[in-house]
C-alpha cells in the first residue's frame, strides 16, 4: 500500500500562479495550463512520499523498502521512476538529488484536510481504484534471457505490480504453485532438456497444478508473419489466455496484462 493511501489527502505545491495538485483518489497530477495527468502507479507513490515528506531527504533505502518491498530493487529501476517523476512534472527544480544521500523535494507544500477538496467526481475515483486494485497484482514472469526478464521486471515494477521471476521452468511451476501469481508471463522457447521443460509443457503442467492461473506465451523467434500467427495460434489452444510477441511495446505489454487480469476477475 502507498503512503498516499494511508490518509488520501490533496496535496497541493507550487505557487498561486502556477499550482500543482496531487490527487491520492485517481492517481492524477494537476499540471498548471496543461491537462490532468494520471500518473503510473509506482510514480505517484514515490512523488506524492517525496512531496509528503518535503522537510528532509529521502535515503534511496527508504524508498525501496517502500515501494519495492519485496521484489527485486535495482539502481536502474529507480533511475527510471525518479525520471518519469520529473517528466512528469515539466520542472527540474522541485526534485533535489544529493549523491549517496538521497532525494529531496524542493517547494511550497500544502495539504488540503478536506477530502472534497480533490478536484476529479467520485464517479471518475472508483473506475481508478478498479484500475489501480489490477496494478498491485502478482506476475511471475519466466524468461532465460537476463536482458528479457529485467526489461520486463522493469516495466511491469514501473506499473506498480509485484513481480516476481523465474529463469527455467521448474522454477516457474514451483513458484506458480507456492506464491499462486494472479498472472503468469511465460517464454516459449526456454532452454530445456529432459529435466528442464520448454514453454509449452510448463504452461501445461501449469494448468494442471493451478489451472485457474491466466498465462501468456512470449515468444521473439519466428521467421514471417504466417510463423508468427501460428505461433499465436498455438498458445491459444494450448490452454494460453494471450500471446505476446517479443519485444513488444510498453502499452502492449501493460494492454494485454491488465486485459486479462480484469477478465480473470469477472470469471
């Protein structure tokens, strides 16, 4: 759970010409002059702890022990929220960095105690935490390649999942089986020998172990699009909710993941 959700108050910052407001509620900064932002949840939980706790620097430990938990922390990961933190600001002078210290936020803060204040309906608030419930969702990911498997921790972390990985496939059943993600991301073409299963035949011990379990194939090997729709095809009436060729863009990753976590709630 983020700071944020602990006591769901507007926070406010800037100066009256130019106000910012960070509504807890829907995940949204309120940009002066420009459209509402709704931020990616890891994001606003390390900006709204950043501008909550404006009076002091936040140590690097700090907030992985926060916001990371128990998922594997790496510098780059942070390096990649505290960016799209700034991004997502348009101004370089509200975050302070001091080398082997940590982070500081740099301006006027005002909380709003009235939680009417926020500036988005309460309509447009419970379709948000729907969204945002999906976002804290497991995902055991599965790939043998490490450049893969870390791209794809990265991007999903950055979404505000807990992610967990696997590099072999026995691994993969074992942690299906014990942690019970609500999502599996599994690669096809896993090295594999007599001991070691390749994607298929883990998806399909997978079904028989915890068959209420959604996965989706990967796979960056084929050779035209006529391999890669029977590639597709394949994954599907293997007992695959989805397939999802390799690389594939962020928005298609997060689409097809969070797809099928909400039609797993609805079944």
């Amino acid at each position: 759970m983020g700071d944020h959700e602990e006591d769901r108050t507007l926070i406010r910052f800037g100066d009256d010409v130019h106000e910012y407001a960070l509504d807890p509620h829907t995940y949204t900064l309120f940009r002066p002059n420009k459209p509402p932002l709704e931020l990616q949840t890891k994001v606003f939980d390390v900006l709204y702890y950043l501008v909550k706790h404006h009076d002091r620097y936040v140590r690097t430990q700090e907030l992985s022990g926060k916001f990371w938990r128990d998922q594997d922390f790496s510098d780059s990961a942070l390096e990649r929220t505290m960016t799209n933190v700034r991004q997502s600001i348009g101004d370089e002078r509200f975050i302070q960095t001091r080398r082997n210290v940590g982070y500081r936020f740099i301006g006027d803060v005002r909380m709003d105690v009235d939680p009417a204040a926020s500036p988005s309906p309460n309509t447009t608030r419970q379709e948000n935490d729907k969204s945002r419930s999906l976002k804290h969702a497991t995902i055991l990911v599965v790939d043998d390649e490490p450049a893969v498997l870390d791209l794809l921790f990265d991007t999903l972390s950055l979404q505000g999942f807990q992610v967990l990985k696997a590099t072999d496939g026995l691994e993969a059943i074992d942690i299906a089986w014990d942690k019970r993600p609500e999502l599996v991301l599994l690669d096809i073409h896993l090295r594999s020998d007599e001991r070691d299963p390749n994607g298929f035949s883990v998806l399909r011990k997978m079904k028989e172990k915890a068959p209420d379990i959604p996965v989706i194939l990967m796979s960056g090997k084929y050779k035209d699009i006529d391999a890669l729709a029977d590639t597709a095809v394949k994954s599907v009436s293997s007992g695959a909710v989805d397939f999802l060729p390799k690389p594939s863009t962020v928005d298609a990753i997060v689409g097809k993941v969070i797809k099928h976590l909400l039609n797993a709630k609805t079944t």
